[in-house]
C-alpha cells in the first residue's frame, strides 16, 4: 500500500515539475497539482467591460482638464534688451526668467521667445 502513495506522489511531483518547467507558472501549475487531487477548478474569467472601464477612468485621470492647463506667455526678446530689463517690466526675477528658460547664463539674443512665468 505504501508504494502506491508514493508512486502518486512521484507522479505530482513530476508532473508540477513539468508544468514549472514548460512555463506554465505557480498559478497554472498549482491549479493542475489541485485537479490531479481531485479538487473542482473553475476556469477564469475575464470581464471586459470592467477592464475597459478601468482603461477609460486611468486615461480620464492623466489629461488635465481645461481648467487645470496653464497658459504659458511668451515674450519675444528685442535688440539691446537685456534679461533684467525684461523681468522688470514683467514683474518676475531675473534668476525665474533663467530657471523656466533654461538658461546657465543671463545672455540673451534679438529675437529669442522666452516663457514669462
């Protein structure tokens, strides 16, 4: 009687060996080691409308509404203007001007579009 035990535990053994093996996964695997015991498994199941209602609320979340969008000005640099005279006149720092432009350095040209913040 003993060796018929162990003869089935040889058979799971081997065959949730070969279910890891062949990629089939812990879930996938276990799932066959309980219906080789005789337990009742039930497929799963997929619900699409849920899994698109997910999707459409995810991407509702990730665009900002209209009210929430910032409208950045832009200022268009003239000749012999200088960065300081333009936060002045914009009412902002010269080292804000810098940070949302880019800028390493306070040199600016004619011409160049700068975001006032």
């Amino acid at each position: 009687m003993k060796k018929q035990g162990t003869s089935t535990y040889n058979v799971l053994v081997l065959t949730l060996f070969l279910l890891l093996a062949a990629g089939g996964g812990f879930l996938s695997a276990s799932k066959a080691l309980s219906a080789s015991l005789g337990e009742n498994i039930s497929a799963p199941t997929f619900d699409s409308a849920a899994a698109s209602e997910r999707s459409n609320t995810a991407a509702a979340e990730q665009v900002p509404s209209t009210e929430e969008q910032v409208v950045k000005q832009t200022y268009i640099v003239e000749a012999r203007q200088t960065l300081w005279e333009i936060a002045q006149e914009k009412g902002v720092t010269v080292q804000t001007l810098m940070k949302v432009n880019g800028l390493s350095s306070s040199l600016i040209i004619e011409g160049q579009e700068l975001v006032i913040q």
